[in-house]
C-alpha cells in the first residue's frame, strides 16, 4: 500500500483544509508555493513534491497527507494539460 492509497482512504471520511487555506492562514506566497512544487514535482516527483510543501511552511509538523496529496495532484494535472497542449 502506498502514500497515495493511505491518503485516500482517509480523505474519503475526513474532511480536510487545502493546502491554499493552510497558505492564507500563514501568510504564505501561493504562488512561489505552486512554483517551486512544480519544479520540485518535474525533477524529482510526487513525493519530492509533497516533501517540498511541508517544507515550505516550515509548522515543525507536516500538513495532512491529503492535503499535500491534492495540491501536489492539482498541480501534475496542470503540468499534463499544459504539455497536451
């Protein structure tokens, strides 16, 4: 089983905040975020990329799986549609 299947099973029963709430809520740039995950999500993947979001709010505690999981696939959606194009 992996992250992905963790993170779904959870995310079914469990409402969570996104990972652009958590950024208004701590006064983080939304747009740097989605930057640089992207190109830490081009380089190196999904999971770099989830690394990279925790890291970038620097909390001491990551943010919840789906969250991180969601917005790291909100942004391969756009990276595949922008190469289809």
């Amino acid at each position: 089983m992996g992250y992905s299947d963790f993170a779904n099973i959870f995310s079914e029963k469990t409402k969570h905040k996104s990972v652009e709430t958590y950024a208004a809520e701590h006064r983080i740039d939304l747009a740097e975020l989605k930057a640089t995950t992207a190109a830490v999500f081009k380089e190196s993947g999904k999971i770099s990329a989830i690394k990279h979001v925790n890291a970038f709010f620097a909390l001491g505690h990551p943010l919840p799986l789906f969250s991180t999981k969601d917005y790291v696939e909100k942004i391969e959606l756009s990276i595949s549609n922008k190469r289809v194009e």
